[in-house]
C-alpha cells in the first residue's frame, strides 16, 4: 500500500521489521544467553496458570493451531540451533497446556528482542497500542491491543540486521508468534465491521471515500485518527 497523502507517518506508525532474505544460522546461546533462557522459563512456569488468553475468538482451538505450526518448517530452516537451549525450551513450556496466553506471546518476542541485542545490536520496545511507537493497522481488521511491536535504533548494517533479526525471530519467537497471530485473526465478519466503521470515520473527518470504498481508503482514515477496532466485539 502507498502511503496516504499529508504529513510523514509519525512515531506511531513505526513498524516491525519483516526480513525477505533467508537467515542464517545462528550460533549457539552464550552463557549470559542461557541464564536469560533460565530466567524466562521460571516467568514462564510461575504465571502459566493465571494467565488469560486475551483471544478476540474464543472458538479458536488453540491445540489444533499448535499443532500446525510444529508441522511447518521455521524460516530460513535455521537448523538445530532452533531446537536448542533456548526457544524449544520456551515453546515447549508454553504449548504444553494447550493454550498460548499473552504473557507467552510476550515473552518469546522479549527472547527474540535479546538475541538481536546479544548480536551488538540497539533494538527499542515491545510496543503495544496506545504506546506512541506501536504498530496500528498493518490490514483490515487488525487489533494493535493484541500485537507486540519492535524496531532497531542506529542501524548502520542493515543487511546484517536484517539476517540477525530472521535468525532470531526463527530461533526464540516465530511458533509461538504464529499461534498467538492465528488465534487472534479477525473473521471475516469483524474485517467487514472493522472497514465500515474507518469508512465511517473517515468520511466524517473529510478525507476522501470512493464508492465503492477502499480498504486503502480505510487504513488511510487510521493514519488520520480513525480507531475502527476500539468498538470491536
């Protein structure tokens, strides 16, 4: 999508970055690596048991989406090293009631965030809507309350980064990620309520709605202050 006319996207419409090029491997945890991976797993073990789901869907089957993802290949097959001290033991702890909860989903991007920095990396968040730096709508339908968002500071080898970030994401975050994305996608039902009230707002803000509308038009009206998934139900 183009970016929508007016001013420059501000703080708030930074955005993830998402790597085309295949990663490479990664190599194995350092010792201050492992005593992290200890300390997540303890977190992880502690709160597992209060933990809600935050799910928008509660009929989504959490164990049949976990169940896929362990079937998919990671990114760039990454290798052994994804199957190692640290996210497998993260992934197991958190698929084995079933149920990936937010605190799961945030501490897997939490593990990720610290592998790129273990790499000599500067990387600022999570970020979570309505913090400044927080993704918005990226498509129809999406609900930044249940994403987590990230980005490097003073990167000065992007393609570097870009790799560090792939092989990071692949070891430490991207099943449980998968999970946590796939149970909280809108249905077709909410992306159509979702596009009418941008529609919606965005007419009444003045900006240009075609007929028929857009969804460019849509995400348009959420660069300018339209908030579509706030009266979601």
């Amino acid at each position: 999508m183009l970016p929508p006319p007016g001013p420059s996207r501000g703080p708030d419409f930074e955005y993830r970055r998402r790597m085309l090029d295949p990663p490479k491997p990664m190599k194995p945890p350092s010792g201050h690596c492992e005593i992290f991976v200890r300390a997540l797993l303890a977190l992880t073990l502690l709160s597992a048991c209060g933990s809600t789901s935050g799910s928008s869907n509660p009929t989504v089957d959490d164990e049949a989406l976990i169940a896929a993802v362990r079937q998919e290949g990671l990114p760039g097959d990454p290798g052994s090293d994804a199957g190692g001290v640290g996210g497998k033991a993260l992934e197991d702890v958190a698929f084995a009631d079933g149920l990936v909860t937010f605190d799961e989903y945030e501490r897997v991007v939490l593990a990720a965030m610290q592998c790129v920095r273990n790499e000599g990396f500067n990387v600022e968040g999570p970020f979570r809507y309505p913090h400044p730096n927080a993704e918005l709508a990226i498509e129809a339908g999406t609900d930044p309350t249940l994403r987590l968002s990230w980005h490097g500071l003073n990167i000065k080898e992007e393609e570097r980064f870009g790799e560090v970030t792939a092989a990071c994401q692949a070891q430490w975050s991207h099943r449980i990620e998968q999970v946590w994305l796939r149970k909280n996608a809108p249905t077709q039902d909410e992306i159509e309520t979702w596009l009418e009230r941008a529609w919606e707002c965005a007419t009444q803000k003045g900006l240009p709605v075609s007929d028929p509308p857009t969804e460019e038009e849509a995400l348009n009206g959420v660069h300018y202050g339209c908030r579509p998934w706030e009266s979601r139900g």
